[in-house]
C-alpha cells in the first residue's frame, strides 16, 4: 500500500498540499463518511421516517402532498438503546489494570483513572456509531500527558496497510467559527500529523483555492516541546502518529449498516398503522341522490349536526375496512426480534426473562451481547496497547524508567445482570475450596474487590480475641509460680 511518504519520495508531479486536498475532497464523497453521519442522526433520533410526506393522486396524475391527511412520525430510538447498552455493559465499569510490578501499576492507576473511563466510555459510543473512534495524545498547558476525543468525522486515516493497523500519517479537518466585524463566519481548519510533525492550513469554505498556511495558528510544529535550562524550549515528536483508533470491529463498519432498513420499516409500519387509525375510524362512505355534491361540505354537517340530506330514494351507507391488526403485530413484532438479533442486543421486554431467570438462562439471553462486546473488546485492546506505547514513553521521559517490556493486562469488567440470590449461594458453596479473593471478586454486592480485602482485615484486626479461659500469664490460677 503506497504511503504519501513514499508518493513524496518518489517524485510526484502533486505537491503534499495538493494531495491533502485531494484526501480530503475524496472523504467529503467516501460512502464511509455517509454511514458516519447517518450513524450520528439515528443515535440522535433523526431518522428517515421524520422526511415521510402523504401523498394522494393530483391533476393530470401528479402526486402531490395532503395535508389534511394525518402524518405521524413516529421514531423508535433502537440504535440509541442497542449502542448504550454495549456501553454500559462492557464500558461502564473501571478496567482493572493487572501488572506485577507496583511501582507502575501506581503509576498507571494515575493515568488511567475515573476521567479515563468517561473518556473511554464516549470513543466507545463513536466507535458503535460510526465504526471507529479516535483518541489523540497530548501534552496540556500545565505539561501533563492528556488524552483528547477527536470526533471521527473530522479524521481522515492514512494508513501504511491494506489492514488498517499502523498510520503513515493523520488529516484533521474541522470548522472554526469567527467574528469579522458584526458577522459570524466559519473558517475550516486543516491539520496533516505525522511522525514529523504537525502542519497546519486554513481552507476556504467553497473549497476550490485549495490549502493555504495557517501561520496564525503556526504552519509548521513539532508534536510536542520540552522546557530545559532557563526557559528553553526543544520541539520535541513522537516516534509514532499521536492519533489511535479504537474500531467497533475490523470491517470499521458502525451498527447503522446493519440495522437501518429494519428500524426504518419498523417506523414506517407504526407511522402507517397510526394514521390509518386517525383518517379511517369508521370506514368509507357511499352516498346516494346526495343534496350537494362537494364532499367536503357533507363531511362538515356530519360532524356538526350529525345528519346529512338526501332526495327522493336518497341514501346514506358506509363501508367497513377490515384493517388486519393481527398481521401487523406479528409484522412488528418480528422486526423487533430481527432488530435485536442482528444488532446482537438484549430484548429486555422479552417474556423469556420471566419473574427470576437463572443464571444459565440469563447467559443464554445475553449470548449475542456478549459475542458484540468480545469483538468490541478485542478492537479496544488493540487500541489500549497502542496508547500503553505512548504512556511507557512518557514515563520513561519524566522519571526515567523503561516499563516497556513490563506486562499489562487490562481487564474489561462486564456490566452482566446475574441472579443474586443464585450468586450469594454459589460463593456460600465454594467456601473453602477457592480462594477468598476469588469468592469476594465474584460477589454481586462488591464492585472493588482489593477494597473489601482491606476492610476485611481492618475488621478482624478490631475484632476481640476469642476467650480462652487461660489468664494474661496462662496459669490456671493466675499465680505466676
């Protein structure tokens, strides 16, 4: 797979800039960037059920819209359900970090902590949503290292295989409102990384002048500096592309791929079942020698006095629509589960769950879920590792010790719905015959299990001893001789 580095190198007629804009003049048509944004607007509730219009037959065979005819829209939020409950089951709980050495775990519970996880959490809903997340490492003003959420339709990837594990280089685009004078305008901000550094332009919003340096913002600068003696300060680039992506799985393919034809019948059937509900309560007339013969005046006496006029052999019937109701509950009722047996959720209003499911039933209902959240899992893995590169570099750079060859685990701790009572018996049953770290770990009333170890111990060292019978000096008597 040919890199920009190696089109540059190879002496191309395109300068770096006029590729860029190639790149991105490419990604503003790219179907991916299509699914991104229709990813954002299912999660949001903006779904293609909300465009519908009614239409009848006009002159001259014309369709045209009625707007006397009722039009519900009406929007079930599937998508938003299925990718917050992946989350919360596999993103909602703190990742344990597992290492042998505790010098850098303690360094690495600083790093990764509580804001960590939030952080996590929303690449997590990107990653669902539009396929992949992107997170980009940083140094802030108070020079710590600091993790910022790139939102992923503002990154275009430039990888060096056809795989998409390893980044040749990173172009950011994104919109940047300013005032001139009374008038608010938008200027779009270009930003190509790679491990050279960071380059900067500005392009015009119609976008046919092409990039231009940004020298307000600085052309051209290193990825990040370091202060040394007095004041000195040393441009300073990671060896790597500071941007890590985090998939929701290896095709890079968000959840809307799957499931919008499926959410947006499901919107249509109970929009169409709605209106027919509102503009057909009794079904339709047939009208004979009516006096008049607008038909929109007898609708109107019928609703305001109850009774029309007729003449001579004049008469008023109707007929009844068999509307089928049962047909379009098994209809939606059969989406529902195709909804979330291919986007691998848990239908918690379904009646297998009954009052107290057991514990095998409930890893039965949790199957597709947790089939999703391996895969997720194994793509965040991926990601983490590449971030842990970063976060062994910097420590190396502040304190000076290499963690590197160090082992990590990070454990994703599963948010699963259990059978409490079931569970409390279980640990009750093995008592004695695994550890009690192991049995307090799998507790359902404990959430840190290194924590309640130690407040285990704090509660025995207060405990009284147990009598013995035997006095201070362990003479029968108390006598000492």
């Amino acid at each position: 797979m040919q890199t920009i580095s190696d089109i540059i190198k190879a002496g191309a007629p395109m300068t770096l800039e006029q590729i860029i804009k190639q790149e991105i003049d490419d990604w503003r048509r790219s179907p991916e960037l299509k699914l991104m944004k229709l990813g954002q607007q299912y999660y949001g509730g903006d779904h293609e059920v909300l465009k519908r219009r009614r239409e009848v037959i006009g002159e001259g065979g014309r369709k045209v819209e009625d707007k006397n005819l009722a039009n519900r829209r009406l929007v079930h939020m599937f998508i938003r359900k299925l990718v917050d409950q992946k989350i919360g089951y596999l993103l909602s709980k703190q990742p344990s970090i597992q290492t042998n050495n505790e010098a850098y775990a303690s360094e690495l519970s600083d790093i990764f902590g509580k804001a960590f996880l939030r952080l996590l959490k929303n690449i997590g809903k990107d990653a669902i949503n539009n396929g992949i997340g992107w997170l980009h490492v940083y140094y802030n003003d108070t020079g710590e290292l600091a993790f910022k959420r790139i939102s992923p339709d503002e990154v275009i990837p430039l990888w060096k295989d056809s795989a998409h594990t390893e980044l040749d280089g990173v172009i950011r685009t994104y919109e940047l409102d300013y005032y001139e004078g009374m008038n608010k305008r938008a200027i779009t901000k270009v930003e190509y990384w790679d491990n050279t550094g960071v380059r900067r332009y500005t392009l015009d919003a119609i976008g046919s002048v092409g990039l231009k340096s940004d020298e307000e913002a600085g052309a051209f600068g290193s990825h990040f500096s370091a202060m040394e003696g007095e004041g000195k300060e040393t441009p300073l680039n990671w060896e790597q592309v500071p941007f890590i992506p985090f998939k929701y799985n290896d095709d890079e393919l968000p959840l809307i791929k799957v499931l919008q034809s499926l959410v947006d019948d499901y919107d249509e059937q109970r929009s169409d079942n709605s209106n027919n509900i509102a503009d057909l309560p009794n079904g339709i007339y047939v009208l004979k020698d009516y006096d008049g013969t607008d038909l929109g005046e007898f609708r109107h006496n019928l609703s305001r006095y109850r009774a029309v006029k007729v003449q001579g052999d004049g008469d008023v019937n109707t007929l009844t629509l068999d509307l089928n109701p049962e047909a379009l509950k098994q209809h939606v009722e059969q989406l529902r589960k195709d909804i979330y047996e291919f986007g691998r959720g848990v239908d918690t209003q379904s009646d297998k769950f009954g009052s107290s499911p057991s514990g095998i039933a409930l890893r039965f209902l949790y199957a597709d879920l947790d089939l999703d959240a391996n895969d997720i899992e194994n793509e965040f893995q991926a990601g983490l590792e590449q971030l842990l590169w970063f976060v062994d570099k910097h420590i190396a750079n502040t304190i000076g010790t290499d963690y590197s060859d160090v082992s990590v685990d990070f454990i994703f701790n599963r948010d699963m719905m259990i059978n409490e009572t079931e569970a409390v018996n279980n640990v009750k049953s093995s008592v004695g015959i695994i550890s009690d770290e192991t049995l307090i770990a799998n507790h359902p009333f404990v959430t840190d299990p290194a924590d309640e170890l130690a407040r285990m111990e704090k509660q025995k060292a207060l405990e009284p001893a147990p009598y013995s019978g035997l006095n201070p000096d362990n003479s029968p008597n108390g006598a000492g001789g």
